[in-house]
C-alpha cells in the first residue's frame, strides 16, 4: 500500500498531537461529517480481514470493497501476481477510499509475501476453499484474528495459498452450478461471520491510536486542501 506524504507524517505522531489536530481538523467540516467519521470509525473493525488472490475482473474486486467497507472491515489485501488492481466506479462507488487497502505486487509471485506479512500480524488464515477438512461457517471459530482467504472462480487458490492456509470454509450450495462467483463468495462468508462477530463479547472494535488514525485519514479525504490546512496548524 502507497502512502500520502500526509499520512506519513501522521503515523509518526503522538496521540495527543493527532488528536489536537482531529480538533482543528473539526473547524474545516461540517458537524454532521465529522460525527459521521467518528461514527464509523467506532464501528470498523481489524478482528478480521479479507484476502483475494489474482482477481482479474475488476468488477469483482470492486465489488468485495464494496462489501467490505460495507460491513466495516477495514483491511483488504489484494495479490497480484499476474493481474493488477483496477476499479469499476460503478461497482465500488468509491468505497475503496475509506479502505486500507494493502496491495502487493512487486513480485512475480506475492502470495507468500503477503500471507507471511498477514500472518506476521497476528491473523489465522481461513482460505474458502471444499476440501477433506473443511468446515462450515457456522462452525469457524471466531474468537482469534482470522484473514480469509479467496481465490478466482476460475482457478481458485493456489497451491502456495493452500498450503499456507491455517483452516478450510465452505459456503453451503444446493444447486448444480459448482460454485459461488467470488465476489458472492466473499459477501456471504463476511455477512456471516461479522454478524456472529459483532453480536458476540469479543473485542472486536478498533484501538484508541487506530481509531484516531483513520478519523485523520478520513477528514483528510473530506477536505480540498488538506495539506495546506495541516501546514496552517503547525505554523
């Protein structure tokens, strides 16, 4: 993932200095917006994450941002190793600009890259995929931070991504037709398990210094002249 000059500086920061300027941000939007930001921001959630593998429609990866800003889950790491990220605005309707989206594709192939970079944070990887030890997703533990894992309709995952995965899911059918279009496939399992998720005790809400950083992340994409404005802050 790429980021703004802007935002490196405000990774860099102390809380209470975010937080001050979250204050003097507050002057520059309207008060529905900022309650808006600090609303969502409450609700959005790393507990899990969403992994796709060499998605080549950008219709479907369009629309798994779509469904994951939707049900507040904030992290979406794409791989792409023979086919690089691209949006359908239609399908998106911007929802990729309230994402952190995590993009590797400097390689020639980033899926041990990126589910080692994955896994380094903490996450189970739960790849969708029906095999001899899959489980149903009323059956996948929620309670540990869990990645899942998706690959093409076509293709699906591959060997190196099944390997490094920690557990199987499969979303139940009952047609002829062998499988869900991916995109379908991701809605249906995140719909599941964040509802399980949220109605549950575990902890699921961002940190304190997390929230802090995307509510700056997000008034920033809410101003013309955010960099100008921040410069006025520290002169």
């Amino acid at each position: 993932m790429i980021l703004s000059g802007l935002f490196c500086v405000f990774i860099n920061m102390e809380l209470i200095e975010k937080q001050e300027l979250i204050a003097y941000l507050h002057h520059f939007i309207t008060e529905d917006r900022h309650r808006r930001i600090e609303e969502i921001a409450s609700l959005r959630t790393r507990h899990f994450c969403i992994v796709v593998e060499n998605l080549y429609q950008s219709h479907n990866t369009s629309a798994i941002l779509r469904t994951a800003e939707c049900l507040g889950v904030q992290d979406v790491y794409l791989i792409e190793n023979n086919f690089q990220y691209e949006i359908s605005p239609q399908v998106s309707l911007g929802s990729q600009k309230w994402l952190s989206i995590h993009q590797y594709n400097q390689q020639e192939t980033n899926t041990i890259p990126c589910l080692a970079a994955v896994k380094k944070q903490g996450y189970r990887i739960v790849a969708a995929l029906p095999s001899e030890k899959d489980c149903l997703l009323d059956d996948i533990a929620i309670d540990q931070r869990t990645a899942f894992l998706f690959g093409t309709e076509l293709d699906g995952l591959t060997p190196a991504a099944i390997a490094m995965a920690d557990a199987f899911v499969k979303i139940p059918m009952y047609g002829f037709t062998e499988s869900y279009n991916v995109s379908v496939s991701v809605a249906l399992t995140m719909m599941h398990v964040c509802g399980r998720l949220r109605k549950s005790d575990i902890p699921w809400q961002l940190t304190k210094e997390e929230r802090t950083d995307l509510e700056l992340q997000w008034i920033k994409k809410s101003l013309k002249d955010a960099d100008g404005i921040v410069e006025r802050f520290y002169s």
